[in-house]
C-alpha cells in the first residue's frame, strides 16, 4: 500500500483554479450545481506530522457543473490553526488525535487558559442559510460558496467553547426550515444536548440528557417527531476533557459491559421519551430514521466495536498489509410503547442488511430523509477480495431486499458516494453518483459520475494532482460552474 498511502496521506495538496475540466466520456446535461468535498489538505505543520487520518488541515474541494462542463477550486480553509502552523512551521493546536508538542509547565499553563481549534475539516453542510465547514469542535466556519474563502464563525453555545464537542452531521428538516444538532457539554454531570438552528440563525436548545460519564459520537439519529442520541460504550471522564492532557480521542475508554443506550428525546417538546438498551457497538454515521407505527428504526453504519478508530492512524495505514475493520448497514427497531419481537433479554436487537462493507453512507435525502420507503443506499466500501490498503469500491445496498451491488476498478479508491437525483425522477435511484478517486496507477484524482441505477461509469474529470483522501462533501444545485 505504500503508494497509496504516499499520495492519499502525504505531501501537501496545491491550490488551483480551472475553468474547465477536460471531461472523459459525458457529464449529464440536466447536472447543474456545485459539489464541495471537505478533508485534509496536509497532514504536516513544518517537520511536524499529525497522527491520525482525523487530524489534517482543512482543504475545500469545489466541482461545478453546467452544460456537460466541470470546473474545479481548492482552497485551504484559513483558520487559525491553518494560518499558526503554516507560519510557525509547527503543530499549534490540539487535533483529534494530535497535541502540540508541549513541555510540562505549557501543558499546566493550557489548563488555564485553553485554545479550541477552528480547523472545521470534516463535512459540509447549509445552516440558517451559510455554508459551513464542519467539525467535532464547537466553532464551525462560514465561507463562501463561489471563492472558498472563510466568511465567518457559527457556534451553538456561547463562551466558554472549551468543554464542549458537536456532531459533523445537523439534520436539516425541509417541513420546518431548521437544522438540529446534538452538543455535548462537559462537566461534573455532563449533558447531550438537542440544538435547534432557524434560518435567521437563531439558536434553541430543544431539551438535554445527562450523562456522567459521555460518549464519543459523531452524529445522531433524526426522526420527523424524535431525535435519537446513540450512547456507544466509546466513553470518557469529563474531567479528562477538561483538562486535556492527552489528544482528545486517547482520553476515551472502550467499555463493552455498559452495551449501547438509545435515549429517544421528543424534538418538538424536549421530553425524554425513554431510554432502550442493545448489546455494545459503535459507529460513526446515523444513515436514516423515520417512526413505523409504534416503533422507530433506525439505519446504522455498525462496527463491533471501536477498533476502526485506531485503524485510521497514519503509522497503521502505512503498512502494506494494513486492513480496516469492515463496517456493515444495520437496522435496529426501538419499541417506544413497551415490549416487541426482536429484543431478547431487554435489548432490542438488529438486523444486518448486507454483507457487504459499507461507510460514509448516502441515499437520496432529498425525498427520503426521515422516511421508511426509501430503498437504496451508496457507500464507500472494502472489495473482499482485496481487502487490505483503504476503502476501494462503492456500493449500492437495497436496503428492502438485501441486494448489493458495487464499482470497482483495481487501483482506484473512490471516496463517499454523493447521490444527485435527477429533476422530475419517478424511479427511486434515478439520478448520478459524484465521488471524488484516487487513481494510485496515474498518481492523479478524478470526480467519477455514475450512474446511480446501473453503477455504470457516466464520465469522469480529471484533476491535474493527488487529492488527500476525505471525509464528507454536499452537493448545491443551481450554483453551476
């Protein structure tokens, strides 16, 4: 895996503008919009390298498309802790799995007087209207759509920042023009709490769960009544956090025995419905959610346990026979009006629904978020029989049948598969896949157009140089190029 590692974890990613994209096959003409991906644009401050596949410096990626054309912009995200490393050669701030190199008295004196880091470099998303660059830390950055230049800062609490962390996925609902997001602050008797964003920018906390001892989570579940906080056994003392002494994710323990609560919180009323238990697990990513009579269920990218978090450190994804752990879809049902079929000793139960590996999912959110009739799923997935390196396929999960399908070409990684239907669709997969890929082969990138019914390659535009592999993107539409 050396190669790809080289060019998907290291160097540094240059900033370009091209007006156009020599484009290989065909770009649909009805395909007009703007895809921004975020992720890392380097992982290294000067002779300093982050640790971690989290930690790297926040670069934009922009496609644009009208006309069957593509143009491109990248752009590191300026932050304060982009600009203070660049200038002082030097890791400056805390990372998720990264500390400055510190002495003794500056890690006392970092107690008192704590910095939170701005570095937004995980998703995208639209909130009250602004297009922000998202992170796990509390300040999200504003910029704008057509330079990628930073415009401003959200947050949904005020000062103190420190002792607070907010999930990279708010769940925008279309019928109320809101955006929710889950906030966890830290203290003695720590708190998730349910924030609620209006399109003027107002900011609401609908209601709260204690926790003495949270645990780590990166998104939430979303029903059109309920939000569901997913409390996996990745868990931390807060004290720790507060202090933090070590990076930030070294500070959580694994602890299976306290298996994985649901706390369901009415999102309209801020009353905690009730709390329902499963055996331990854990994820990254809430797919979808929706209410089935008495019952709500849940779609979950599941892993046994927290082992992938430690697969995503540099020094591991270095090796040639490195595997990541393969997670796979699950859905579960929480009985919110007493006892049903599934559970089993007082937890409620899961069903897998498809063998193959699936991350970073996505579906067509447009008409299906919060709703059970939708059927097919995309992510970015683990070929089985060449496992080992990184995520190297896509697939397509009917999530109604059990099938899967899947787009593999040997040295290629494509990144998260970002579905855009097609205007007037009837058929619930009509429309393309954007995901951006690693040709290791040519040392280059390209954005892949699929078609999202067939798999099929549509056509794809080359980019003149190795984009670091990401995270999260979000398609725009009507921005064209």
């Amino acid at each position: 895996m050396s190669n790809v590692f080289e060019l998907g974890f290291l160097g540094r990613t240059r900033e370009l503008r091209l007006d156009r994209l020599p484009v290989m096959g065909r770009i649909p003409e009805w395909l007009t919009g703007t895809l921004v991906r975020n992720g890392p644009g380097t992982f290294d401050a000067g002779a300093e390298r982050y640790r971690h596949w989290f930690d790297g410096l926040s670069m934009l990626h922009k496609f644009s498309f009208s006309g069957g054309q593509v143009s491109y912009a990248n752009k590191f995200l300026d932050t304060q802790s982009y600009r203070t490393a660049m200038q002082r050669g030097r890791i400056t701030y805390s990372e998720f799995a990264t500390d400055p190199c510190r002495s003794l008295f500056s890690r006392i004196q970092s107690v008192f007087s704590p910095t939170v880091s701005d570095n937004a470099k995980v998703s995208i998303a639209k909130v009250a209207e602004k297009y922000m660059a998202l992170a796990e830390t509390p300040i999200q950055v504003e910029f704008d759509l057509e330079t990628l230049r930073t415009a401003g800062v959200f947050t949904y609490e005020d000062e103190p920042l420190t002792g607070q962390m907010t999930t990279v996925h708010p769940v925008y609902d279309p019928e109320e023009n809101n955006t929710y997001n889950l906030v966890t602050r830290y203290h003695a008797v720590s708190h998730y709490r349910l924030y609620r964003v209006g399109a003027d920018g107002g900011r609401t906390m609908v209601g709260q769960v204690p926790s003495t001892k949270p645990a780590y989570m990166h998104s939430f579940g979303m029903t059109k009544r309920y939000a569901i906080f997913t409390e996996f056994p990745l868990r931390v003392q807060p004290m720790a956090l507060l202090l933090w002494l070590r990076p930030y994710i070294e500070n959580f323990t694994w602890e299976p025995k306290r298996g994985t609560p649901f706390y369901v919180l009415d999102r309209h009323t801020g009353e905690l419905v009730g709390r329902w238990d499963a055996d331990p697990f854990f994820a990254f990513h809430h797919v979808n959610a929706w209410e089935e009579g008495d019952d709500i269920v849940l779609d979950i990218d599941a892993y046994e346990d927290n082992q992938i978090i430690d697969a995503f450190f540099l020094d591991r994804l270095a090796s040639a026979t490195s595997a990541l752990p393969f997670g796979h879809l699950r859905r579960y049902r929480i009985p919110l009006k007493g006892p049903r079929k599934g559970t089993k000793n007082g937890r409620i139960q899961y069903e897998t629904l498809s063998d193959e590996c699936a991350e970073l999912a996505r579906f067509d959110t447009e008409r299906y978020l919060m709703d059970g009739d939708y059927r097919y799923v995309y992510a970015s997935s683990i070929n089985k029989t060449n496992p080992n390196g990184f995520y190297n396929q896509i697939v397509k999960i009917d999530v109604k049948l059990g099938k899967a399908w899947t787009w593999y070409c040997a040295g290629h990684y494509p990144g998260e598969p970002v579905f855009v239907g097609k205007p007037g669709r009837t058929r619930d997969d009509d429309g393309v896949l954007l995901s951006v890929v690693l040709d290791a082969n040519e040392g280059t990138s390209y954005l892949l157009v699929l078609d999202a019914g067939s798999l099929a390659e549509i056509g794809r535009a080359p980019v003149p140089h190795a984009i670091l592999f990401g995270y999260h993107g979000e398609f725009f539409g009507g921005a064209g190029v």
